[in-house]
C-alpha cells in the first residue's frame, strides 16, 4: 500500500495493527453523537486538557466518564492495554492549536455555524473513532503522535458533518436529491445509511468537504475514502452547490461567493423561479449563460468561470437573470 495514498476508515490504530500513521481514523456513524447544538455563538475548540478537567469525572469503581453540556456521557478508555493495537503505550490527543490551524485554513463559509469541538484524552469505550454530530465534534486520539496532515484531515472531515446537519439536514429531502444526482449516488440500494462505511452518503459528504474546502494539510492525500467515485473536483456543480447551502440571498437578490473568486462561482438567491443568469465583462459583452438549479428556499447558479469558447475569465464580472430589471451582481476573479 502507498503510503497516504487513500484515506480509508482505520481507527489510528486503536482497533487495528500495523497501521501506518498516514492513515486517517473517520467515525463508525456521523450521527453517532447527539449534540443539543453548541453552547456558545461560533465554533469554540477544548483541548484535551480542559475536556478532561471541566467534562470528565471518575465514578466510584475508577471508570473515567465523559459528559456533554446536554448530560449524555460516554466512558473514555484510560489505558492503551488490552487494545488490538496498544502503539507505544500512550494516548497522544489532537493538539487543540493544530485543530485551530486547520478550521482557520477551511475554504467554506461558516458564519453563523455554532460548534463545541472536544479533544478526548481517550477513546469513547464505545466507538473508538472520531465522530460528530448537530454542532458536535469528538477528536479521539491516537496510540502513537498523529501527525499534522491526520489532525487536519480528521478535524475537517468531522466539520463536513456539522455542516450538513447544520445547512442540509436530513429531511431535507430536496437539497440531497440534488446532490445525491450531483454526486452519482442515486440508488439508495448502493447508497445508504446502512452501507459500508465509504459508501455512506454522509461519509461522501463529509469527504467532498475536506477535499473541496480543506487547506493543504487536510487534502494532502490527494484522495477521498471513496476510490470509486470521481476526485470531487472534477464533478461540475458540486462546489457552488455546497457553497450555495450558505450563500444567503438578500432581498431575493443574486449573491455571488466566494468573491474574489479563483475559479469557479455560485450563485444564490432565494424566490419561487427563476431564469437563466447570463454574465458580462465590464464592457457589456456577454461570455457565458448558466441555467438555474433549485436548491433548499431558492436557487443557485454555478459557473465554472469560463467562457463560450472555454476560455477562463479573469477580472471584474457583471451577472443578471435575463430579462430582469434587478441591479446585476458584481464579482471578481483573480488568477
């Protein structure tokens, strides 16, 4: 096996042997942890320490438990013994300004998403894994050091999970429509909450966040868990329709992110209809049009930043549905 060449379900070593450190421990469900939502406005990181001062406690017989804000509780692994895996004999929990490093480094807007990130101390007795849930991260550490480019990669995959309870949650049956055709991932046979793990449209989810949004470290793989689905880069519409889930439109108004822009731009607005959008540069001449896709509350537009003749545009661009009267949005690409 190459090394860090796929990221593939492992626990860090915890339940396995031989595992190489490149390897990327993901969580046996999503939504295995029940979150209450986060306490506090923003996304707000405890390190291993304060988790284990503020949040654990010890019962009588010496078992370690771990207590949410919202009174679930867990009990947390003490001692690397008896485990399939024992690494060096430690626990090594994420470092909680590495976590920091990666979200600063996340190329998604979160304004407005509220988290609590916990870094155990040990593993859940439970689901040795990292795991997330509605505004909840659990960071389970490692029985050897976890190197920078696992911490990045983990942390950013649990976020994805966040986001999509947050921006797509389930019964939103419309938006994951969409995205399940974006993606390939239709037949529900193949693709389901009782699938195998990689195969799971939330892991999909969760892995085309980290690959799209995460910073160099979280995508340093250059893979996603899934080997049998195309690289997300390469799937047309998918970036601006995860960046659609939080443009909010203002006064039924096309808001256009990310601006500047590198490369490709997502359009949003919200509204009953809409029509096709069509794009100017600054001198009034058109040089591309792009046809809506219903999104959750209203509609977005995505555009790969190219022209008619595939050239890619660089400078200041001027979008307007057609046959409107609304003022045109205004956006920049910088190459």
């Amino acid at each position: 096996m190459e090394a860090c060449a796929l990221i593939r379900r492992m626990s860090l070593g915890l339940a396995g042997t031989g595992v190489g450190l490149c390897l990327l421990a993901f969580s046996v469900r999503a939504d295995e942890v029940s979150g209450s939502g986060a306490s506090r406005t923003g996304i707000v990181i405890h390190d291993a320490n304060e988790t284990l001062r503020d949040y654990c406690r010890s019962d009588e017989s010496g078992t370690l438990w771990f207590t949410l804000p919202n009174g679930n509780r867990y009990e947390l692994v003490t001692s690397t013994a008896g485990l399939p895996n024992p690494g060096d004999g430690s626990f090594h929990p994420f470092d909680a300004q590495v976590v920091a490093a990666a979200l600063a480094g996340v190329r998604f807007p979160l304004s407005g998403l509220a988290a609590e990130v916990f870094i155990l101390p040990g593993p859940r007795r439970d689901a040795l894994e990292s795991a997330a849930g509605p505004g909840l991260v659990l960071l389970a550490p490692g029985v050897r050091p976890l190197a920078r480019e696992q911490q990045h990669a983990i942390f950013t995959h649990e976020l994805g999970h966040v986001v999509h309870h947050a921006l797509m949650p389930d019964h939103d049956s419309e938006s994951w429509a969409r995205y399940r055709a974006l993606r390939g991932i239709v037949d529900e046979n193949l693709y389901s909450a009782q699938s195998p793990h990689a195969d799971r449209p939330h892991e999909i989810f969760a892995e085309d966040f980290r690959a799209l949004f995460g910073d160099p470290l979280a995508t340093a793989s250059g893979s996603i868990e899934n080997a049998a689905l195309p690289d997300p880069a390469t799937v047309s519409g998918l970036d601006g329709f995860l960046r659609s889930l939080a443009s909010p439109s203002v006064a039924g108004r096309l808001v256009a992110t990310p601006n500047p822009s590198r490369g490709p731009v997502a359009l949003a607005r919200s509204g009953e209809d809409a029509r096709v959008v069509d794009f100017f540069d600054v001198r009034g001449r058109r040089i591309a049009s792009v046809t809506p896709i219903p999104t959750r509350g209203g509609w977005m537009w995505s555009w790969d930043g190219a022209d008619t003749s595939g050239r890619m545009i660089s400078g200041v661009v001027l979008a307007r549905e057609r046959g409107t009267r609304t003022p045109a949005t205004r956006f920049s690409i910088v190459r």
